[in-house]
C-alpha cells in the first residue's frame, strides 16, 4: 500500500520528465554486470528524483549493447538515450541532469555527453510501448 501511494505521490509531483530505466535483458544481468548493485541503483534514482520525475523501470528497450540503458524523456524535448550507466556516479550524474531540467534545459554533464547514443526505431518503438503501458 505505500509503495503504491509513493508512487502516485511522485507521479502527481513529477514535472512531466520521465526517467525509464532498464532492467530486463542485459541491463539486469548479475551475469553481464557481476559488480552492479542494480536494485540500489534504481532506488538511488528513485529518491535523487523523487518529485522531479517519474521513475520507472523497464523490462527491455532492446539496447542491450549499451546496457545499462536510462532514457529521460522530458515533456517537450526527445529523449536522450544513455548507455552504461553501471555505477553510482554515473547515475549520480543523470539524476543531476533530470534535477537540473534534463534535455533542452540543462547542459548534459561529461558522464551523460559520452554514453549518450542514437536509439534504433526497434528502441524506440520499445520505449513508446513501455511509455504506453505504465
């Protein structure tokens, strides 16, 4: 019951921004990642953005070359796609981005300018159907 009710307070405070994180395919992967902690890594980004934005993870956007995989989808911007994002700084990093105004409003910071890439329309199409479904 309060996880729901907390996540119906963040959706209601949010400011439009959505913060998908990846967690299916490679992106979840003790096998692929041994040294990632990929549960405190989504409730990191969970409370950094709480009342910022909407946090929600994903089961696969099919960018598993890249993974981990975060795509901030601002309300009136194109999302910006980040790849690799394996360790609390980097994620540290995009949340301060998001909390900054995140595409269109904030200049992206050095960890997100280099793991940034170009999604496929399979990705996008991924995204578009997780986006539809939450």
């Amino acid at each position: 019951m309060a996880r729901a009710r907390r996540r119906r307070e963040q959706s209601d405070e949010a400011a439009g921004t959505t913060v998908v994180i990846c967690r299916g395919g490679d992106c979840g992967s003790r096998s692929k990642h041994p040294d990632v902690d990929h549960v405190a890594l989504l409730r990191e980004a969970r409370e950094r953005l709480e009342g910022v934005a909407r946090v929600l993870p994903s089961a696969c956007l099919d960018a598993c070359e890249r993974s981990n995989v975060v795509v901030v989808v601002p309300p009136d911007e194109e999302p910006v796609w980040i790849g690799e994002v394996l360790d609390a700084d980097t994620n540290a990093a995009v949340c301060a981005f998001v909390r900054d105004g995140g595409p269109g409003a904030a200049p992206e910071p050095i960890e997100v300018e280099l793991r940034a890439f170009r999604p496929t329309r399979r990705n996008r199409q991924e995204l578009e159907h997780e986006l539809g479904s939450d």
